[in-house]
C-alpha cells in the first residue's frame, strides 16, 4: 500500500514520510543542520529550518520539507 508524500502528491511507500525528491532534501537538511551547529554553535532544530526558510538561496524542496517539519 501506498500514501502520498507529506509535501507533495508523488506516492510513497507507507514506511516512507518523504518521497525520494524531499528524502534526499530532508537528508541534505539534516546534514547542514549539524554543519550549522559546528560552525555557530547550539542552534535549535527549529531556528535552523525558519532561517533556511527565509534564505532566497533555498531551493524549492528544500522549503517545503521544511514547511511539513515546522508544522509539527
């Protein structure tokens, strides 16, 4: 059985959350996330996805894997 991707319609195994376009962003995001925090320090997860957010440099994935996270 499958269910959608929590930030778009493509489907999706149901032991995924993300298909593989926005698993590979949530993975790129988790990766900088820990880059982030050795360069400046304790930054929280959500301070993290709000500045990356408001980066023009950020790719449409990448916003709306961080739009479904911040929504937790």
């Amino acid at each position: 059985m499958q269910k959608d991707c929590c930030a778009c319609s493509r489907k999706v195994p149901t032991t995924k959350k993300y298909c593989s376009y926005h698993s590979q962003a949530f993975d790129d995001i988790k990766e900088h996330y820990m880059k982030w925090v050795h360069a400046y320090g304790l930054v929280s997860w959500n301070d993290f996805l709000n500045r990356l957010l408001n980066m023009n440099e950020t790719g449409s994935w990448i916003k709306e894997v961080i739009s479904v996270e911040l929504k937790k």
